[in-house]
C-alpha cells in the first residue's frame, strides 16, 4: 500500500508527496491582482495568491508543467524558481522554451524519474485539447501526466491538464490504468471574443470522464483564483456529488492536504 499527499497550493498547483518523492504540478506564485495575456486578445485577472509560499513547501525533486504559454498553468514567479527545482516535464515546445534542466514530452511517450532509496517514477504524457478544435494558435500543446511507480495498488496517478472531453482523452482510460486522478476544472472562457466554447472541463464533461475512467479517488484542482474559471467549486461540487463517484472525491481548500491510498 502506498500513500499519495496531495496539498493543494492554489489555481492547478499541487503538491504530490509519494513514495519519498516530492512533485509539483503547474507552479504559480504570482500574487493576486495581475492581468494575463492568453493569445488573441484574451485576458484573466488573478483573484488569489498562492496559498502556500515556495519556502513552506520545501525541497521539490521534479516539476509537472503542462503548458508554458498560459500564466494560469506557469507565471513569472513559478518560472524564476524552475532552476531551484529538479527536472521539469513539459511539452516539447514548452522544454526548448523553459530550457536548463527540461525534459519535453509527446503525448504518450515516456520518461522516467530515478533517485536513490526511492522507486523509479515512469511518467507518460497523455493527450490534451485545451478548447475547441482550430483554436491551436491560442491554447498550444498541452500535455496531462501518468505516474507510475513500483507498489501502487490502484493504478497511475493521473495529473490530467489543462483539457476537455474529447477522443484524445476517452483513450486515456482504454490504455492506462488510472487510479486517482488530479482533474483540471474550471470551464475556462472567454465569452466576449470566443463565445460559449470552453478550454476546460465543467463538470458535466467530468462525470462523464469518470465514468471512463473509473479511478479509485479524484481531487479537483483548477477552479478558482482566476477570472477566466466560470465555474468554482460551488458549481462544481454539487453536480460531483450526485454522481455515483461522490465518496471517492476530495475536495481541497487551497492550503490544505489529503492522504490517498494509492
């Protein structure tokens, strides 16, 4: 049996701490109150500071970036601090960006994470499409995660992305065993010039990825501190909870950790 952490930092940024590894997804420590360009004259306004500060997470042994391009995913502040940190996985794009000790990945292919006294950790990249078909020159490549280590007893660990539901990732499930699940929310928008479509799950879309994937836990993350999120957790969590995954689901205020059976 192999216990996962899981502390919630704010925005996509998490903390896993598994197996004496220490990995962070998507680092943003901007403060609240700057404004961000996304491409084609689409902005968001950060509402709210990271909950916890880089000194108070301690040491990090590799970073998960799944995209470079959007200060929701990697801000100026968690950028500086990459070089502090073991090797980033990232997009191929994003790792020819980012540089140093970088390592770019396409969905589905692989790398692996080796220290002594802990398991190997094989990461694969699984497929993202942050928003609706053709909007490429704006959201770029994108990239979830897979974890997988020696003495996992539910499947990997999935760090799903910035994404919404679409055939790229209902084959997530029919070639990875998944076991918790770090789900991206938010049904990002951006109404005045892009209209309805969105570049991130509601959680309509994510019932129903659920019920592909099966997973043994989920913790949501990316639903809050950003204007561009339309819809936070107290739109969320009720239609999560009435589905039939409601007990396998951890909801963490920004701040707090939970312990997983993995």
């Amino acid at each position: 049996m192999t216990d996962v952490r899981v502390t919630h930092v704010g925005g996509p940024t998490a903390l896993l701490e598994f197996a004496g590894w220490r990995i962070l997804t998507d680092p943003t420590f901007d403060p609240a109150g700057k404004r961000y360009f996304f491409g084609w004259g689409t902005t968001s306004k950060k509402t709210a500071g990271p909950a916890l500060s880089p000194a108070q997470l301690g040491a990090i042994d590799a970073v998960l970036v799944s995209h470079h391009h959007h200060g929701d995913n990697l801000d100026p502040a968690g950028r500086a601090l990459l070089p502090q940190w073991g090797p980033t996985v990232t997009t191929v794009k994003a790792a020819r960006s980012i540089g140093g000790a970088s390592i770019g990945l396409r969905p589905w292919e692989t790398t692996t994470l080796e220290a002594v006294g802990k398991p190997s950790v094989t990461i694969t990249a699984t497929p993202c499409r942050h928003g609706p078909p053709g909007m490429d020159p704006i959201t770029g490549p994108v990239i979830g995660f897979a974890l997988t280590w020696e003495g996992q007893d539910h499947g990997a660990l999935w760090v799903t992305g910035d994404t919404v539901l679409y055939p790229g990732l209902r084959e997530v499930p029919q070639r990875l065993d998944i076991g918790t699940m770090v789900m991206h929310l938010g049904s990002v928008k951006f109404r005045y010039l892009t209209g309805p479509f969105r570049y991130s799950l509601d959680a309509a879309e994510a019932v129903e990825l659920l019920e592909l994937v099966d997973p043994s836990a989920v913790v949501p993350v990316h639903y809050e501190g950003w204007t561009h999120f339309k819809q936070d957790r107290p739109e969320a969590e009720p239609i999560l909870a009435s589905s039939r995954f409601a007990d396998r689901i951890h909801w963490i205020d920004p701040g707090e950790s939970t312990g997983i059976d993995a």
